[in-house]
C-alpha cells in the first residue's frame, strides 16, 4: 500500500505546484496581452490565489494528519542470539526478514 500513497502525494504535489506556479505565468501573459481569460481559467487563477494564501495551514495539517497516522508502538526488535544465524541468512539472500515486538 506505500506505492499507491506515494503515487498520490506527488500528484498532490505536482497539482498545487501548478497552481502556484504556472497558472500565475498564464494569468501575466493574459494581462500582458490585454486578452480577457476564460471562466475555466479564471477558475483556476481563484484557486491559485487561494493556494497562495492556504498553503501554510495544510502543510502544517498534513505535517499532523501524518504524525497521527504513524502506528503506536510498533517497533521492529532484534533476534534473539539463537535466531540471528537465520536473520543473516535471509538478509544475505535478499529475502524481507523483520520482527515485530
């Protein structure tokens, strides 16, 4: 389940970089030109003036939504000595190879 998450943050992150970025290039080209915006466009310039002034508070409630998320407790321990030849094997095999206390 990492995989689809990390897929979904960088959209997430990708989406607000262009909301913060380069929609304010096209919002300057049109006002260069004397060209008037589309409402769709417009739309966006909205959100990207919105995002500009919000982006503080939802990186510090992302900061916290993640902190929360982390698992309570859960911590990987080392083998026991009796186990630690095996642990080293599965290691130098490749293998995936944790205990969880």
């Amino acid at each position: 389940m990492v995989y689809p998450v990390v897929v979904l943050v960088r959209a997430i992150l990708a989406v607000i970089g262009m909301l913060l970025f380069v929609v304010s290039i096209f919002e300057d080209m049109s006002d260069s030109l004397g060209g008037d915006l589309p409402s769709s466009i417009k739309i966006l310039v909205t959100l990207s003036e919105a995002m500009g002034w919000a982006i503080i508070p939802l990186v510090i409630l992302m900061v916290i939504g993640f902190v929360l998320s982390l698992p309570r407790g859960a911590r990987v321990r080392r083998p026991a000595a009796a186990e630690d030849a095996s642990f080293w094997a599965a290691v130098q095999e490749g293998r995936n190879y944790a205990v969880y206390a």
